[in-house]
C-alpha cells in the first residue's frame, strides 16, 4: 500500500500492488519452456529437410542395387548356358577320344560354378527388392517429420499464450489512480489477502462535484439543462454557490413523483465534500419591481382574494390580484396597491371594512361604527 487516507494523487499514480513473485516464477518457467519450444521447432524444421533428402537418397541407392543385381542374374544366366552349352561338348568329345579327360572335368567344374552363382545372385534380387521397398516406404516418413514440425510450432504457441496470460497477470496486480483526486478510503493494509472484485483503496475526484437535488413533479417544467439554480449547505454557513442544472433523469426516482436534476460544479479548494446535504433554490419565474406582501395578509372572500390596509385608524379592504407565490410572500396587484403600505397580517373574525384598528405603537382613533 503506497497511499495513505487523505493523499492527493495524480492520475496514473501508483496506489497498491499485489504480491506477484509466486506468478514471476511461474512466468519465468515458461519463458524457459518458450526457449525449448522454439529450440524444438527449429531442429524440426532443420531436419526435414535433411531427412527428406537422405529418404531420397536411399531410394535411388536401393534402385540401383536392385538393378545391378538383376543384371548379375542376366549376366549369370548367359554364362551358365554358355557352362552348359561347352560342358556338354567336352564330354561327348571326351568319349571319342578328342578331348581330354581332364578339360572335360574342368568344363564341368565351370558349368557348376555357374549354376552356383546364378543361384547365389538370383537370391540377392529379393534381398534388393525388399531394400527398395523399406526405402520407399521411409519416404512416408517426411510426413511424420511435418507433423513433428506443426507439433512443436503448437506447443510453441501454447507456451507463448502461457507467458503472454502470466504477463497479463503481473501487470493487472498493479492499481493505479484513475484521475486526480483524493484517496477517501483505503480497505486495506499491507500484507492483508486482497481476494477477487475486492476494493482496495477509494479515490474521490474532487476538484469537480456532482450536486444531486429531487424535483417534485408540478416543478419538473422549471427545470431543465441550462437552467440556472443556487445552493447552499448547512455545513458551510453563509455560503452561497451557483451553478447551471446539465442534466434530468427521464424517469423518476423509485418510489416518489421525483426526478433526479445533477449540478456539476467546480469545487476550487474542495470546500464541497462527498455526502453534505444541500438544498437547491431553483428561480421559478421573475417579475421586477413586484409588490409583496406576507401571504398571512391576503385573505380569501367570495369576490377573490383581498387585503386589509389601515387608514385613519380603520381597516380598508382592497381587492387584490395574485401573482407569484413562495412559501412566505405573495405578489398582489390592484388599485391603491403600494409599496410601504400597511397591512394587517393577522385578521380577527370581527375584521371587517370600516372596523377600528389599532397599529402596534400607535393609540387607536375613537370613531364610532
């Protein structure tokens, strides 16, 4: 934990990490097993080629073999029947008496060995028959050795992924701030086992602040984005802020006829603070130079609405007209309306045009009803 409750941090700014030399050293060995990989595939791919051609190469060895031993039983067949051919005249001529006994026996001896070496060489075509089958048969080989080569570029893969997920892993232990603020909480202190989707630490953005305020349904007309609107707050007394409403949720707040309106505001010196209670003062409708009077002053009759004023220590009513209205003040209009003018807020039941009426300070006229 590299932060502390109430530190201001940049963004980018380096908060927490993980312990991570358990997932260094798993990453470490794949790095190795990366170098056998591609220490694999490049000996494959080296040796394809070189199998390939010594496949080739005793293809045509063994061709040639066979060749040549077909052609010692051609070349025996020739001289057998040429043995035989001079065997058999020797010893006719040899029974006549032109030959001599012992050129007789020794064409004999040649025609043995020449049947004796057919034989010998009709045995070794087999023999070369099945080495050119063998050879031809390892050609299939070089598949294998491509097989072996797309085998050893996977796991090649396989272990890259490996390091790229564990490098992935390393660098999401990192927790880094995400603007600038102020770190409002940190939930956890060094050494403690930080699990998954666990908060580790709160940074608050600050220099601007959300201000968040109900507006009654009868009052959603008046408020809109743009609209400008005043708060204030218990918590800093005497200050007034102002600002512009920028936005109003489309649907109301669960459970209430309210819609929520949202204030961003620049907060230099953060004197506003997550959580303070406000309340917002939005301006209805203007009227300059109005006339007010305490809305206890106004009273209801059948004609309308009317106030009480005071002259020559009797109560006049004049007929009023109303026009805007807080809480408190009402706005009236009509004739012998006047700024400074008094009138009697609190009206007994008796109070009636022509009653005598006694200001506060001031001893009341004697007239007669």
């Amino acid at each position: 934990m590299l932060v502390n409750e109430g530190d201001r941090v940049r963004r980018g700014q380096l908060l927490a990490k993980l312990d991570t030399s358990l997932l260094q050293a798993q990453l470490d060995a794949n790095k190795a097993t990366v170098a056998q990989s591609q220490a694999k595939l490049v000996g494959s791919n080296v040796q394809a080629p070189i199998s390939s051609q010594q496949y080739s190469s005793a293809v045509s060895a063994a061709e040639q073999n066979l060749q040549a031993a077909q052609n010692r039983v051609q070349s025996d067949e020739a001289a057998l029947r040429n043995a035989e051919l001079v065997n058999k005249s020797n010893q006719q001529l040899m029974k006549q008496g032109y030959v001599a006994q012992t050129t007789a026996e020794q064409s004999r001896a040649t025609y043995v060995a020449a049947v004796q070496q057919l034989e010998s060489d009709r045995q070794a075509v087999p023999a070369a028959q099945a080495a050119l089958h063998t050879a031809q048969s390892n050609t299939g080989q070089t598949k294998i050795d491509q097989a072996t080569i797309q085998q050893n570029r996977a796991a090649l893969a396989a272990a890259d992924a490996n390091v790229q997920l564990l490098a992935t892993q390393i660098a999401q232990s990192s927790i880094y701030a995400p603007f600038d603020g102020v770190v409002t909480q940190r939930l956890l202190d060094p050494g403690a086992f930080a699990g998954p989707n666990q908060p580790i630490v709160q940074v608050s953005e600050l220099d601007s602040v959300y201000i968040d305020a109900n507006v009654p349904d009868e009052d959603l007309g008046y408020v809109h984005p743009g609209t400008q609107a005043r708060f204030t707050s218990q918590s800093l007394p005497g200050k007034v802020f102002t600002g512009t409403i920028f936005d109003v949720n489309a649907t109301p707040t669960t459970g209430t006829l309210s819609y929520r309106a949202r204030i961003r505001q620049p907060n230099p010196g953060d004197a506003l603070r997550g959580g303070m209670l406000v309340s917002v003062i939005v301006e209805k409708e203007r009227h300059p130079n109005a006339i007010v009077v305490p809305r206890s002053a106004v009273f209801p009759n059948d004609q309308g609405s009317s106030v009480y004023t005071v002259v020559d220590g009797k109560a006049k009513m004049l007929p009023v007209d109303l026009g805007l209205q807080t809480d408190t003040l009402a706005e009236v209009r009509g004739s012998g309306i006047h700024p400074g003018m008094v009138v009697i807020t609190t009206r007994p039941d008796a109070l009636q045009d022509g009653s005598v009426v006694a200001v506060s300070g001031t001893p009341p006229t004697k007239t007669s009803h």
